[in-house]
C-alpha cells in the first residue's frame, strides 16, 4: 500500500506532456503565418499563457502587412489539443494617394510619373506593394534626367477603424543631367582610346539616361579585357547650384572604373559526342597580342573522326562598330569514308545591325577529298560570303521560348581562283513555342541551295550533307548525302525539318518526344527525306538543356542514342 501512494505521488510531480498548438487560419492568410510564425511546444500554463502574448504581438506584425490592422488571436485548448486560432479581420484599402515632385520634372513627364503609380485608391493595402510602389516612382525619375532624385518624405497612415489608410509621397527630382566626358580609371596595359571603341551609348552633351549608362557598362563587361567594371554619373553637392545657372541643366562627368583581367588563357578540355567520338583539345587566348589590344584565340582539337588547329586575330572595333579578324585553320577528317584534307584562310568582318547581326568575308581554301572506292580530287576556291542572323530570346540558353533566322550566301568563280563557279545559299529556321509552366514546342528547318553546273570541283564546305544530332537524329552523322564509291559526300541540296515536344518533370529534368526530317542530294529531283523520330531525356544544366535521345532512323531500320557531353578541365 505504502509503495501505490509513493507511485502515485510521483505520477502527480510530473510535469504535463508538452503540446504543439495547431494553426487555424483563413487560407489567404494561412501561408504567410505557418512561413514566418515559430510555433514551438507549449508545456504547461505559464508557457500556455506566454505563447498567446508572443503569438498576439507577431500575428499582428505579419498581418498588418498584408493589410490586416485589427486580427483577433485566441488559444484554445480542446482536451489534450491546444488551437491557435486567427481571425484576420476586414482588410484595409487604399482611401488616397497624394504625390508631389518637386524640381525640374517635364509636365508630360511628371504625368506619366503619376498616371504609373501602381498602388491605386480602393486597392487593398499591402507593404510590399507600397515599397514597389515607391521603388518604381523613385526609379522612373532616376531613369530619365534626373541622375540625383530621392524620396523625400512617404507616409502610410491607417486609420484601422475605417478600413483605410491614406498614402504620401513626396519626392525631390533635383538638377537635370547630361553626360560629360569619360573619365577612365584603372587602366595599365591598355590605352583609354580602347574603352571609346566600346562606348556606342554614352555621349558627351547628351541628356542623361540611366539605361544609356548599363549599356555601357555591359559593353565593356562583354570584352575579354576588363574583368571588373562600374560606370557612374559624377555628382557633387554644387550640381543645384550650378543648375539654377544653366537653365537646370548640370553636365556631369561619367566614370567609368575598370579592373584588367589577366590577358592570357590557357584551356584544356576533354569530350565525347555521339557524331565525331571522343575528343581532347587545348586553347590559348591572349587580349593583348602584340602590345595592341588585339585578341588572338588559337588551338587544337582531337576527335575520333575529326583533327583540327586554328588561329584567329580580331582587332577592337572600329567607330561604326564594325570588328575585322583573320584568322586560318587546317583539318582532316574521316567521315563516312570521305577523308579529306583541308587547309584555308580567310578575313572577316562583324558588324551588328539592330538586333540583327552581319557577317561579311573573303575566304580561299585548298581541299584534297579522297571518298573510299573512288578517285581523289583536290579543289580550290576563292570565296566571297555573307551572313545575316537574327535572334529574339527570352533567355539566349532555353529554346524553349524565342526565335532564331539565319541566312548565308557565298560563292567563287573560275574566273578568280576557284575550280568551279558557283554561288551556295543557305537558310536555318528555329523557333521554341512554351505550352504552360512545364510543356513547350520547338520547331527546327534548314533549306540549302548550291547553284552550279555540278558538284565537281567544289570543295565539301559549300555542299551539304546531313544526319546525326541536332540534325535528322536516328542516323549517323553527315551520313545522309551523295554515294560515291564506299563513301558519301556532299550535294547541291539540303532539306531538314524538325519538331520536339518536351514535358519538364522537374525544374531541371525533363522527357521528350521528337521527328526528323531530311536529306541532301545533287539532283532535285531524287531529294526523298529520311525521317526519324523518338523520346529523349533533356537537363537543364547551366549551360543550357543538354539532351539523351533514342532515335529510330525509319530508311534503316536501326536504333541511335544522340548525345553530347562535354567537361572542361
């Protein structure tokens, strides 16, 4: 008996069972609460009574900034179950809103400023609205003229009663700008005259624009010679005063501080591709060639079916923004069973039009082709080409949503060191087509034409043949072409078309379904187009959606798997 009464009264010294109270709340707010609110145990009444007062003063906090300015906070307790439970209220709206910009604001400009307040009267109030309320009212005067405006005075007053809450704003546009000269610094290696060269938005006397200014610095941020760069209008606590003398007009110098990168680079690298098979190959870049800003890239690379080494020297731009390289390469390859030789050199220039991008060149090569079963021929050519791409993309590294138009035409003539006249056309087409969230389309087409007496004497570059990844997949690759002997080898004609439809699973995993399309030939006449089609795995890497696709090819009867992989080292 004795020992019952002592287990009893132990029973009863313990302390309760903790308990986690269970959220209830309207859904609209439920997930702003369980994201931000820490609801720990609760393990007897004096914790009991502690929680409910931290719970009232952070539910209030969260809720007031969604525009909940009078919630009711209860704990309730139901048997061994403790509730929190939330009743947020009537939410306030937006009862007023007065803006006043002070300064030189242009009056259409000032309105537009107005009219493009995004916080409108009956809307409800939310604190992150307001703050982009303010940011954007504050970065479209930043944006245009006026290089120093600031927000002077902004209240949000509440009125919980009512509902409401009246909005002010005050901002202070302050001096209008306009860009003075360039002031470098950071420079050692290179002259100032090179950062003019990239400059094609910032000039001096020019009225200042805040884009004008990022695309500026995105200019030089592209090149390989600058690893660092800020560009700032220079302001100073004179700029009113000297504005109040030059009819609000101040003209300020832009700096442009720059860091150097180290002018040389060595690369080395290893890959496999299901076309040209296993592959090493090394690089070397230099930005400073010469002690003239000049970037030279050259390098080599070994493949399985493909050997190759070149060397390139492009010169900074020139006032029209115009870039000229040279550059020259020799190759050999053994591609199905057409082994050729191939050594050229050749000047080009670069220029962007718009949103359209010109390629112009002079090219002269000297081809040996040997095709197995047949007689090897060596062809030369002096070539004139020209090219045009056009590209409209959300993001340049997804297809899945953009654009791409690409046109070539080039040709030689007997006449000017080429063993055959000739004149090839060329056309690719490529558009990605988003379904939702998680589907897209994309669309792929190529069309090319080499108008000539015959094939004979044209080197491989100017003639076509097709298959293999990001082509007609299900066959190998360059396999669809001409026969001759054991070999195929290039035609006067090229046809392909392509459609892939991918579901992504995940963020960065995804399964498609894909048909191709195509064939090259020397007569028109014969041009019948071997189709392919199949499923795949596309990755989102972060280099672009990298793909594993199992194709069958229809002509032959046989499975492929396409892919590309590449890891540098």
């Amino acid at each position: 008996m004795h020992r019952f009464l002592f287990l009893a009264a132990m029973l009863l010294s313990l302390p309760a069972l903790a308990v986690v109270p269970t959220l209830r709340a309207p859904e609209d707010v439920r997930a702003l609460l369980e994201s931000h609110l820490e609801i720990g145990d609760v393990a007897d009444q004096p914790a009991e009574v502690a929680f409910a007062r931290r719970m009232q003063r952070e539910v209030e906090k969260l809720l007031a900034t969604e525009g909940y300015f009078s919630p009711r906070v209860s704990l309730r307790r139901d048997g061994d179950e403790l509730f929190l439970e939330v009743d947020p209220g009537a939410r306030a709206l937006i009862g007023s809103v007065h803006i006043d910009i002070n300064g030189a604001v242009d009056a259409v400009r000032r309105q537009e400023l107005v009219d493009g307040w995004k916080l409108k009267v009956g809307q409800p109030f939310r604190q992150a609205d307001w703050d982009e309320a303010k940011d954007a009212l504050l970065a479209g005067l930043l944006a245009v003229d006026h290089a120093g405006a600031r927000l002077q005075e902004t209240s949000a007053e509440v009125d919980p009663e009512a509902l409401r809450v009246d909005l002010l704003l005050v901002a202070e546009a302050g001096p209008r700008y306009r860009f003075g000269e360039l002031q470098i610094s950071g420079l050692q290696r290179y002259p100032p005259e090179l950062v003019a060269r990239f400059n094609r938005s910032v000039k001096p006397g020019d009225a200042y624009r805040e884009d004008q200014l990022l695309a500026l610095q995105a200019a030089l941020q592209s090149t390989p010679y600058f690893s660092s760069v800020s560009v700032a209008l220079q302001r100073s606590d004179a700029d009113r005063a000297s504005a109040a003398a030059n009819d609000g007009w101040v003209r300020a110098p832009v700096l442009v501080q720059v860091r150097e990168r180290a002018p040389y680079q060595i690369t080395l690298g290893a890959g496999y591709s299901t076309n040209t098979g296993a592959r090493v190959e090394a690089g070397y870049r230099s930005s400073d060639f010469l002690g003239r800003a000049w970037q030279l890239q050259t390098g080599v690379r070994i493949e399985q079916l493909r050997q190759s080494g070149f060397a390139d020297v492009f010169f900074p731009p020139d006032e029209q923004q115009r870039r000229d390289g040279v550059g020259t390469v020799i190759e050999h390859s053994d591609i199905e069973n057409l082994d050729i030789e191939r050594f050229a050199v050749g000047v080009m220039r670069v220029q962007k039009l718009g949103s359209i991008e010109q390629q112009l060149g002079i090219n002269w090569q000297n081809e040996r082709q040997a095709p197995e079963g047949a007689a090897a021929t060596t062809n030369r050519a002096l070539t004139a080409q020209a090219g045009w791409t056009w590209r409209h993309a959300v993001d340049p590294l997804d297809p899945a949503e953009g654009l791409s138009l690409q046109f070539q035409i080039g040709g030689g003539s007997k006449h000017l060191l080429s063993d055959q006249s000739f004149v090839r056309t060329y056309l690719r087409y490529s558009q990605g087509v988003p379904l939702g969230a998680r589907d897209a389309l994309l669309f792929r087409g190529e069309l090319g034409v080499t108008f000539a007496e015959s094939s004979q004497g044209i080197p491989q570059d100017f003639l076509f043949r097709t298959g293999g990844s990001n082509s007609v997949r299900g066959y190998s690759y360059l396999s669809l072409g001409v026969p001759q002997g054991s070999a195929i080898v290039g035609g006067r004609y090229l046809a392909t078309l392509s459609g892939e439809y991918t579901h992504w699973l995940t963020p960065t995993w995804g399964a498609a379904v894909f048909v191709d399309a195509g064939n090259a030939v020397d007569d028109l006449q014969e041009m019948s187009l071997a189709v392919g089609y199949g499923v795949g795995a596309r990755w989102r890497s972060p280099a672009g959606p990298l793909g594993i696709d199992v194709a069958y090819g229809q002509r032959d009867g046989s499975l492929r798997l396409d892919f590309s992989l590449a890891i540098p080292f």
